[in-house]
C-alpha cells in the first residue's frame, strides 16, 4: 500500500476549492500509483473538505480509473468522518 502524507499549511482545519484540490494533487498526489491501494494521510488539524476540494483534487483518478474503483482503493487516516465524506462525494461520479 502506498501512502502520502498530505502537506497543507498550518493552520488551516478546512480544505476548499476545486482549484485549490487540483494544485494540491498536481504538486503531492501524482506521485501516487492510483492503480493500488493507497492511502492518504491528513494532519490532525483537517476537520473538513468541500465537495469541490475533493472534486479538484480526485479528478485525475477518477478519469484514470473511475469513481468505484477509486473507493475502494482509497483508505483516509486523520479524520474518520473525512474517510466516509470524501467516498460519499466520489460516489456521485458513479
């Protein structure tokens, strides 16, 4: 399992913004092989995502291998609320 630890900056306890998500994942996340299980490491100061963050940041993958799969490969430790928020959103695409 391959994992990232997201770096956001300090301070911040909500991650919003398609535009903000897609930078995020152009800087961090290509290092990702999307093709496995992975999973996301988020500071503990990360209490929220907007449904745009998470749209401008999964993108990528769910062009790459689709909404479903994306789910169930994908594994979020920090905030188990944002676990099951950023697959509820994910599972729209579907």
């Amino acid at each position: 399992m391959i994992s990232l630890c997201l770096a956001t900056p300090s301070g911040i306890s909500i991650l919003a913004g398609y535009e903000y998500g897609r930078q995020l994942w152009e800087t961090q996340g290509t290092s990702l092989n999307i093709n496995d299980n992975f999973t996301i490491h988020l500071s503990n100061e990360i209490e929220s995502m907007s449904s745009s963050f998470i749209d401008g940041f999964f993108m990528e993958p769910i062009k790459t291998i689709g909404a479903e799969n994306l789910i169930n490969i994908l594994h979020v430790i920090g905030n188990d609320y944002l676990d099951h928020h950023i697959k509820e959103i994910l599972s729209e695409y579907m």
